[in-house]
C-alpha cells in the first residue's frame, strides 16, 4: 500500500480544468517502447541502423547469388539470426519490465496536496 504523493502547481490549473482534464483524460505513465503489433517492425529498423548487423545482412545477401557464393545459405544466416534473436529476447523481456511497473505505479493509490 504504497502511496503516490503528488504536489501540484495550484495557480493556472483550476482555471482550465475542464480543457486540460479533456486532452489528458488517460493520464498515465507509459514508458515502453513497443506495442504489440509494433514490435517487430520497429525493432528490425532498430536493428539494422546498427552497422554490425547491416554488415552480415549484406553477406547473407551477397551469399544467395550463386557467383559470389563462398558457404552455404544458412550457414552465412545463423550468425545473424542469433543476434537478432538474442537481442529480440532482451528487448522484449526489457519492455515488459517496464510495463508491469507502469501498471504498478499506474493503479498506485494518489494523495494530493492543496493548500
């Protein structure tokens, strides 16, 4: 039973309460980065801005043509897939530490302090 204690700026506030409590009618903290339908797309344009990734995607790129081919496909691959997965995985479970202490800190109970 821990308490939010939040000491708010009483001057312009109460005048505009009615405008401002209509723009933040979901006031809540949210600090993750992903969501679920956004989480592979923006995670793989993370990724490859990296330049150690672009570089093996290149060469599993350049692999797949027959002229240019020095090991097998999925031999030039696995480096990269393991990256990324392992990457994958701590951004994930990253991003749902975070969630779970926003739901935490979100349903907290708040005591404000008016003068």
């Amino acid at each position: 039973n821990k308490w939010r204690i939040v000491f708010p700026n009483n001057g312009r506030q109460w005048n505009n309460w009615k405008q401002a409590s209509m723009f933040y009618s979901a006031n809540r903290i949210q600090t993750t980065k992903y969501t679920w339908f956004t989480f592979l797309p923006q995670f793989l344009f993370e990724q490859f801005h990296r330049l150690g990734n672009l570089y093996f995607f290149f060469l599993v790129v350049l692999n797949w043509f027959p002229q240019v081919e020095v090991f097998h496909r999925e031999i030039t691959m696995l480096p990269l897939i393991v990256v990324l997965l392992a990457s994958m995985i701590k951004d994930a479970i990253e991003d749902y530490r975070k969630y779970r202490f926003d739901k935490t800190i979100n349903l907290s109970k708040t005591r404000v302090y008016d003068k």
